[in-house]
C-alpha cells in the first residue's frame, strides 16, 4: 500500500468527454498522485438506481483509493433517467433509458484512452474498472460485449484498433452490483419504479440490460475477459448477495475450469450498500487486488 498524504493528491474537476446538454451528464473528475504518468487508472462507475448520484459525491472516496493505490482514478458521470412527467424540472428524454447509460460510460473510457497523452496522468495501456451497485451492471456490460459499447465508442473517438480498449482494460472489480436486471425486478417489487424509467416495461430490454447471461461467442477472436472481483458487503440492507454468487458462477463458465483464477469472489461485513464506499477499508480492498493483478503483468 502507497498510503500517501491526502493533500498530495491533485484533482482535475468537471472535464468534458462529450458535448453536454440541459440532460446530458457528459463529465468525469480525475484524481492524480504525484509522479502517476506511468500509473495504472481506475475508472469509478456510481450507482444510484439509474436515475440518481453524481461524481461530486465520490471525491473523499476517489482521494482515498488514488492515495492508497498510487494510482489515478476516474469517477464518471453518465447520463440518468429522471422523471418525464411534462412540467417536472428533472425531466429528462426517454432516450436516456437503456443502452444511453452504458453507451456514456464507454466514451468516457474511449476520451480518457484517447487523450492520455494531454493528460500526462495514467498508462492508457493499464485501465481497470469499478462499478457499484448500478455501476456493476455497467461496467459488466462493457467488458463483457465490447462489441455493442466499446468497439463503436473506440471507432467514435478516431481508435484505429477496434479491440483497443477492451484490451486495455486490465480487471474489473464489481462492489455489491446489480447484473441481473429481469432477476431484480421480480424480486424487488418495491424497485419496478425506478427500473421502469431506466427500462421501461420490457423484459426483453431487461434482459439485454443484464450482464449476467449474455452469450461472449459473439465479440470475435480477440475476446478475453479481465480479470474480475465480484465483492459484496453482507451488511448490504437494499441487495442481498445472490446476484453476486450468480455473477461469480457466470463469470467462472466463461473462463472456464482451467483458468478460474482470474475470476474471485469476496464477502466481508463492510457496512450497508452506499456506506461500505466510505469506510477506510474500501480502498485498501481495492488496492489488494489492482496491485495483485498488476504484480501479474
């Protein structure tokens, strides 16, 4: 563990990785460690239900993981889906249901990729992902079908290669996520709301919002997945660790039984969904496996 000075830590605030607009949420915050040009990034996807979070909330937590880590870290913003009830100021198009959410995420990742060298503050080479709760489904869906979100965002931003960025994504490290949308909705009831701006009432785009599940036999001969940790608190009172469990099984048939290493599993008593990301022990439970994964390379 690095463990540096909080105050070390230089922040650059509200960098725009695609035009904004009044409901377009097109910006990240980049958190950067004295001497990081060579250092690996850790892009941070929040959850919130689709519909709620923003980047500015992540700021002590990005500081802590970037001191901790050594490393630069990336919390997005992605667009949310609000309420389209006529009159209301939070009113958003339906076109920021699903795939607009994973679609944002992917061209944060292509500009952050593309423009490394202006930055001078990662190794575009060395990209790792984690997502919580919401976060987890999207990070999942990129990683797991670059095909439909990170070839087209790669090709958007002028990449020649079309599989650079899943090749450069190195591990992903899922907290307490959602990757099974069809088994949240019948199983949460109370949630429908929310999964209905962000879905609608099809269960076909339920199903395609799902991570878990989704046939890899498509994204070509290139195709390998990173490495994984599905992490999940057992204090978590608003998901219960079954979609992590299912996940992780997932996960596992895809890289088959020679080489489940890659893909880990890990309960803990870390506190309640949205706590654990602010407990002193997050970022070293990140740290753990970023720096065993490089430590691979």
């Amino acid at each position: 563990m690095i463990d540096l000075d909080l105050h070390l830590i230089t922040v650059h605030r509200d960098l725009v990785y695609a035009p904004v607009s009044n409901w377009e949420k097109h910006t990240l915050d980049l958190f950067v460690p004295p001497e990081a040009s060579q250092a690996p990034l850790i892009v941070f996807v929040h959850g919130g239900a689709w519909r709620t979070g923003d980047k500015s909330m992540f700021t002590d937590m990005a500081t802590r993981i970037a001191a901790t880590s050594g490393y630069t870290v990336a919390v997005v913003n992605y667009t949310l889906s609000l309420s389209d009830i006529p009159g209301d100021p939070r009113s958003v198009p339906l076109t920021a249901q699903h795939p607009k959410h994973p679609q944002d995420v992917a061209t944060a990742i292509a500009h952050l990729y593309a423009e490394a060298d202006k930055y001078r503050a990662y190794d575009r080479h060395r990209i790792y992902l984690s997502g919580h709760s919401v976060g987890g489904q999207l990070t999942g869906l990129l990683v797991l079908r670059p095909t439909e979100y990170l070839i087209p965002a790669g090709t958007a931003a002028g990449l020649p290669d079309p599989m650079a960025l899943h090749r450069a994504i190195q591990g992903v490290i899922g907290v307490d996520g959602i990757y099974e949308v069809d088994k949240l909705w019948e199983k949460y009831p109370d949630y429908r709301d929310f999964m209905i701006q962000a879905f609608g009432e099809s269960k076909e785009r339920r199903l395609h919002g799902s991570p878990e599940g989704q046939s890899v036999k498509d994204q070509g001969t290139d195709f390998k997945l990173p490495l994984y940790a599905v992490i999940h608190s057992l204090d978590d009172e608003l998901l219960d660790d079954v979609q992590s469990k299912d996940y992780f099984a997932y996960l596992q048939s895809i890289v088959g039984i020679s080489d489940k290493r890659r893909v880990q599993l890990e309960f803990g008593h870390w506190g309640k969904h949205d706590e654990m990301l602010q407990t002193e022990q997050f970022p070293v439970t990140v740290t753990k496996y970023l720096q065993a994964w490089e430590n691979e390379h």
